[in-house]
C-alpha cells in the first residue's frame, strides 16, 4: 500500500510512467497494487473470488499476460488465508477505474481475470 519506490524517489519515471502516477497513487498516499512488466509499472491488479483481477494500462502481448498469469497462479496460493475485507478500502477505486473516465485516459486499457490455479 506504500511502496517507498513509487511514493519517495525524486525520479520515479525509472520505475512508473508520469501518466501512470495519479491513477496508482491515490490522494491520501496509498498505493494501488501494481503490475510489472520489463520492470515498469504497467497497470494494477486485485484479488477477487476466482484470481486475480489485472488491468493493463496498455496493450500487452499474449507471452506478457501468460507471464502474468503464472504469476497470479503463484500469488493467490498467499492470499487465500487473509481475511478479504483488509483490502475493502480499495473497493471504490476499482469502481472508478472501471467507470468512464479509464478508457479516455488509457485507450489501449484492458482488463482479465486471471485464475488463481490452471
């Protein structure tokens, strides 16, 4: 929720595109669970009931979401015993993400779930 690389470094361009800042970092600080890809934030990812939520701020390739894929396989394993409504205050976000306003900003946006086992 605070990733010191994204919220204190003078130069987080290195890590997270300008464009990417104000829809990952909310105004109060906290810090929207990211994607990585070639190490550069590429969008944001949450669990839901059957994996993992992932939305790709830009158009990715079919070898990317596969890497992405394996990925969530491994991480829903470690957030299956942890109790679902810690992650509540993110609950309106994703709605706006979702709304009107994401396709404008981000035109090749895209969204998948990704399962939590194959």
């Amino acid at each position: 929720m605070w990733d010191s690389v994204l919220l204190a470094y003078a130069d987080r361009a290195r890590l997270i595109p300008p464009g990417y800042r104000r829809i990952v970092t909310r105004n109060n600080g906290d810090v929207l669970p990211t994607l990585l890809v070639d190490g550069y934030v590429a969008g944001v990812w949450r669990a839901v009931q059957d994996g993992i939520e992932a939305t790709a701020f830009r158009a990715l390739d079919g070898f990317t979401w596969e890497g992405l894929a394996a990925e969530a396989r491994a991480l829903v394993p470690l957030l299956a015993d942890r109790e679902p409504e810690v992650y509540g205050r993110y609950h309106h976000w994703w709605a706006k993400l979702a709304g009107a306003e994401l396709p404008a900003e981000l035109p090749g946006a895209e969204t998948r779930l990704l399962p939590g086992a194959c």
